[in-house]
C-alpha cells in the first residue's frame, strides 16, 4: 500500500507481481514491462540473481540491504514533506499487470492514473461499499483483482481495507477472524466460497452485510448454502484485468442466483456476434468513442510500447454471455472454450457447475475431446476430494448423477480422475493444457490419472439409449 500510493505520487509505473513466480517468469516481466526498479521482500531476493542489469533500483522489505539492494525500512529517514517535480496527468501510465495466460502468453494490460482509480467507482457500487465499512477482499496482490478490491474501492468508499495474513488458507481460521473483527463486506473467489461451505457456517457468527464473488462464475448450491446459514445471497459480479468491474448483481436489486447480474454504471455494453451483430447470445462488447467506460485499460502495450485492443468503435473482450429480457447477463465461457459436439454447442462452465454439485468431486475441468462421429465429446478432468478413491465405483457414481442432471447431446463421455488439475498462478484452471493432452492424446503426460468411459458401464446402458434417441 505504500508503495503504491508513493508511486501514484512519483508517476511511476508499477507491475504488481505475484511471490509465486519464477525466476524466468520474473525475466520476462523485467524485460516486457521495462522495469527499473523493483521492490521485494527478503525470502524472494534469491529470485532475482542474475536478472535486470546494473541500473536496475533494488530494494528489500524486512533485509538488511546486502548485495546491492537497499533497505525499504531507510524510507522512514526520509522528510516527511513530499513536492512533486511535475503533474500527473490523468492519461499518464499507472499500470502494467500480465494477465492470468489462462489461453496465451500474457498480455500486457497497460491503465492509467484515471482507468482504475476514478473507473473503480463501478467496482464500489457493485461492492455495496459504504464509509466506515470493514471490507476483506481475499486476493493475491499480483493480480488485479487486489487492486480492484484492496485499494480503490474500499478507499474511494472511505472504508477500511481488512487484511489477513494467512501464510497458507485456512477456512477455518479465517471465517473466526471475520466474526470477531468485525468484517462488515467481503468479497472471494469461488474457490474460497466452496471451501467455506465445507466448514458449519451457522457456528460462524458474523457482522456481514455485504458478500460478493467473482474471478469465475458461482454455483446455485454455494449460494443457498451461504443464505441458509447466514440470511446473505452472494451477489456475483464480473470484470477483467483489462476492466474495473463491469457487470454485477448490485445491491437493492434483485439478485438472479446463476447471473453476473447487468450492465454496472459507467459501462455500454452490447451482446454481438463474430459479425458485430446485437443478438441474446454473444460476446461481450464494450461501446468506445465518446462513451468510451472510464474503467477501460489504455490497451495491451506490445514490446516496443504502442497499445492495441481497446481502439476503434468497439472493445470485444472474449467473454459469450446470455442476456435475458431483463438485462442480466449469465457466463457461457470464453470464446476459445466454448465448443461444438454433434453440432450443440458446450459450456465446459455448465457441465462443471453440474460436477462440482456430486459429493465426491473437489474440483473439474471440462474439455472436448476428439471423436471420430461427434468430432467432439465433453470430458471430464475430475480432482476428488480428500479420501475418496479414483475407482470404478466413483466413476460410476459421478456418471449416475451426470445422467440426472444433463440432456443427452451435453453428457459427459469419459472421466478422468487425477491428483492434480494444472492452474495459472492465480488459480485458474488450464483448459488449454488439458485439450491440448486430448488432442495429442498424450498417454504418458504426469497429468494423466485414470480414465473411465461411459461405455463401460453396462448400467447405463438403458439411459444411453434413450439420450440418443432424445438427441437425434
């Protein structure tokens, strides 16, 4: 927070990165982002031997200044009186952060000292934030998501920003903190929700008013779980790095369990086609020139600094949604995951809402896999929860439930169980990685765990029938 308020002040523009990086990660954004300074704390100077050159400013938070980096604790030494050399104009340069490679090698998402924090207001009105709140945002400060919730929004609030330092997450632990320090708002990714349901919420006493989730889209039972226990709807919101919050379930209105909610203010949204033609389901598509959101990066900064991707009349950001009569916008998948099997088209999120309802299923990751009738069939990279087994009876269970739950044409064909799903650094899954084993049908890949196909069960013989009766 220092940090980022000093540079605010200098004009500087900052990178925020995660501690979880590589050292050649690191390489990468010293060289993308052109940086000449950098500001770690000890346990992560090792990291960075060997990168950068001779002018580049090192400086070390809780060290003591050894090998070429400066203390950060000397800042207290310095006069308290601050003169600026020159102004900060509203379209200088703030912000360069990597986004997520969830589909590609990261981007460089370039804001400005306007974009996040006056275009940040949406993320407040979303958040329902108001001053004197008491508002935990649980994110890791290398990803924008931090930024969104952990600086601006409760600061532009006048709320204080709640900060607990787990070494490693503990629901447990953490839903205690928040009864008894007096959490008035919080936000989390569905991840932290469907942990937190694992423990009693009910013996959780707590001074929430507001609670929210985003980074991917909630399921239906993590809500009702969480209203039960604590009278509150999670109200789900959605934005990107390269956006402050776009879209949310906004508190006083009514909340569509499922939906990301409508359009936030400050933002013209359309639903379009490849063809830029308006239709129920599409991308979504920002409205630039004159109504151009203040939220919007500057672009993506290329290797010699020239931006692209937020000019011309339109900003399309990948993401289909389905918008209903009423404006709210329900999450399809990104535009590279969505995919065809007899000609239906797949929500790899849909079918995974469906797994992660089954008892034994932890985590899932739908993707197409390559059939010689279907071109391509739905499968299932399944990681169990603690002590369940990856056997023919699980698989069979999982089947079973898929079978209620799904029409014929979307079923899921073939299960893998495994031990581990491969993740970007800020959690999400990486379903290119998985399509691209099935694509190359790469048998001996340390990914791989045991795969179940549908055919293999004789019991379900009776149901597959009637799904290919009904999908024909």
């Amino acid at each position: 927070w220092e940090t980022m308020l000093a540079a605010m002040k200098l004009g500087v523009v900052v990178t925020p990165a995660t501690t979880l990086l590589t050292p050649d990660e690191l390489r990468d954004r010293l060289d993308r982002g052109r940086a000449r300074a950098v500001v770690a704390t000890q346990d992560q100077v090792a990291k960075f031997a060997g990168l950068g050159d001779d002018r580049l400013v090192r400086i070390v938070i809780g060290g003591t200044g050894a090998d070429g980096w400066l203390p950060f604790e000397d800042a207290a030494k310095a006069p308290d009186a601050f003169a600026p050399d020159g102004p900060t104009n509203a379209d200088d340069p703030m912000l360069l952060y990597f986004t997520s490679g969830t589909t590609a090698k990261p981007k460089l998402v370039r804001h400005s000292q306007r974009s996040y924090p006056v275009g940040h207001l949406s993320t407040m009105y979303w958040l329902g934030l108001q001053p004197g709140d008491v508002h935990l945002n649980i994110s890791s400060p290398g990803w924008a998501k931090h930024a969104w919730s952990c600086f601006f929004a409760p600061w532009n609030a006048g709320a204080t920003i709640f900060i607990v330092n787990q070494p490693r997450f503990e629901a447990k632990g953490l839903l205690s903190v928040i009864g008894r320090c007096g959490v008035t708002t919080l936000c989390a990714p569905p991840t932290v929700w469907r942990l937190f349901i694992q423990e009693k919420l009910s013996d959780f006493k707590v001074s929430l008013r507001e609670v929210c989730g985003a980074g991917e889209p909630l399921n239906p039972e993590v809500i009702d779980q969480v209203q039960a226990a604590w009278g509150l709807t999670i109200r789900d919101g959605y934005g990107q790095t390269e956006t402050t919050a776009l879209a949310g379930n906004s508190p006083g209105q009514k909340v569509k369990v499922g939906s990301m909610g409508r359009p936030l203010p400050g933002y013209r949204v359309r639903i379009t086609d490849h063809d830029g033609n308006e239709t129920k389901e599409g991308e979504v598509t920002l409205v630039l020139g004159a109504e151009r959101p203040a939220g919007l990066m500057q672009g993506y900064q290329g290797d010699e600094g020239k931006l692209s991707g937020a000019d011309g009349a339109f900003y399309r950001s990948g993401d289909v949604v389905f918008a209903d009569d009423e404006g709210y916008l329900t999450f399809v998948g990104r535009s590279d995951d969505v995919f065809k099997s007899s000609d239906y088209r797949i929500s790899p999120f849909e079918l995974e809402s469906v797994l992660l309802e089954h008892e034994q299923v932890a985590e899932a990751a739908v993707v197409p896999s390559p059939d010689p009738i279907r071109l391509a069939i739905p499968k299932a990279y399944v990681l169990l929860v603690a002590g369940a087994e990856r056997s023919p009876e699980t698989a069979l269970s999982i089947f079973r439930h898929l079978h209620t739950r799904l029409a014929a044409f979307k079923r899921i064909r073939k299960l893998e169980l495994v031990t581990e799903l491969p993740k970007t650094i800020s959690g999400k899954i990486r379903r290119v990685q998985l399509r691209r084993l099935e694509h190359d049908n790469n048998r001996g890949d340390a990914l791989r765990g045991v795969e179940f196909r549908e055919e293999e069960f004789p019991e379900l013989a009776k149901v597959r029938t009637a799904g290919l009766e009904t999908s024909q």
